[in-house]
C-alpha cells in the first residue's frame, strides 16, 4: 500500500494547545499550556510529522502565533505543518522563514484564487491548500463562513493549479470523536491526483483502517487530535494500523 503519515495536531489558542468542537471558538478545551513541550511530546512518541494550526490566526486573518510556532519547530526534528491566518504571500515567506516544512493556505485560495498559480509555482512541494467543509460546502475565515463552492469543485481546480496536497477537513466530525467522513473523503480522492490529507474526526485504529480500505493511492495521510489528547487510542496503534 501507499506510504500513510499520521499527523498530531496541535491548535492553538490563546497560547494553549486545545481541541474545538466543530471548529467553534467558544467551544475550547485545553489540553497543555505548553505548546513547545508538547510538540516535543509527539515527536518522543514517534511522530513523523506535526499538524499545527493557530487557530486565532485562521479567526483574526493574520498569524497570531508566530513566535510561538517557531520555537516548537526548533524544537524538534521532525517537520511541521502549519496553517491558520495565512492569507498574504508574505505571511507564507515569514513561517517558512521560521523553518516551517509546509503552509497551508484555506481562505486565500478561495478569495484570490488568480494568486494560488503564482503560489504554487514559488513554493511548490510547500504549500497545501487546506479545504475545509460542511454537508460538501467550503467553509472559511475559521469555519465561521460557508461559501456556495463546492469542496469538489475547489479541490478539482487547486489539483488543476498544481497544488501538491489537500488537507481535507470535514468540519462537522471535526472534534467529535464520531468517526471521519469516509465517504467525502473518498469523493475527494477520486476528484483530484494531487496527495489528499484526511483531518476530522478520527477516533480509533479501526477509523484509519477505515480510510485505507479505500485503497486510493493519492490518500496520504490523517491527522488525529482529540482522540490523542484524551488517550483513547495512543499514536503507536494508530501507526501500525495505517
């Protein structure tokens, strides 16, 4: 089978590492006051890669845990994705600056689409387009708007654009620990050729087996959040199931 990365995720607010409901503000549970340390957890654990979103940068429309992000990159070894208020090119040239792997980009590609090709023919293999959606309807600015897009059709036109990979999130499992959304996912997959990352609603093995026995050769990975953080399934389980 295709390679399968499992991501931990790390949101921030406030400072915090937390979990949201649904992607609702006010709807937080905090899990560390000590992002850096838990980076450096998930790395101790066997993490290949980290998940990061600032989640008051994705509310507020521009970074607002840079420092903060630069310091758990250089704390560890393992790469980092990271996405939330990145909504100018000059936001994306700061957090690679800081040594971030890849950025991910939501709102910027659905409000200045004519700037994705431009975009991806600078950063490449560095840039995701972070597609994140409720009942197959993108949502942006922190999930608080819903657009008439389809999740489909921007994700057939980033992979027309040349966007390397796709974080899909399907914001209605998202934090729910009810299980992911196979089925948009695997519309996802079979809509594009570029690698698709799977985000919301993971809560055991048996939902990444889930998500493998689709067999789609561009599915690349998963990111796992609150089943984590509240040690219901440990990260070595989910390694050797995917």
């Amino acid at each position: 089978m295709n390679a399968f990365t499992i991501f931990p995720a790390i949101d921030l607010q406030h400072g915090r590492c937390v979990r949201l409901r649904q992607g609702r503000a006010a709807d937080a549970t905090t899990y560390s006051d000590d992002p850096v340390g838990m980076a450096q957890h998930w790395a101790a654990e066997g993490a290949a890669w980290l998940h990061v979103v600032d989640l008051d940068g994705a509310f507020q429309g521009h970074p607002a845990h840079r420092d903060i992000i630069r310091r758990m990159v250089q704390a560890v070894c393992i790469p980092v994705q990271v996405g939330g208020g990145l909504r100018t090119e000059a936001d994306i040239e700061a957090a690679l600056a800081d040594g971030v792997r890849r950025v991910i980009v939501g709102t910027l590609a659905w409000e200045v689409p004519e700037l994705m090709e431009h975009l991806v023919d600078r950063f490449g293999h560095r840039l995701a387009v972070g597609l994140d959606a409720r009942d197959g309807r993108v949502q942006v600015k922190g999930w608080t708007e819903t657009t008439d897009l389809s999740a489909v059709d921007l994700a057939r036109h980033a992979d027309a654009l040349g966007v390397p990979t796709i974080i899909y999130t399907d914001t209605a499992t998202d934090g729910m620990l009810q299980g992911p959304n196979v089925s948009a996912v695997q519309k996802i997959c079979a809509s594009v050729a570029c690698e698709v990352i799977a985000s919301g609603g993971i809560r055991s093995a048996d939902d990444l087996r889930a998500l493998r026995a689709l067999e789609c050769p561009n599915l690349a990975g998963a990111i796992v959040g609150k089943a984590l953080y509240e040690g219901r399934v440990v990260l070595r389980d989910l390694e050797q199931a995917s």
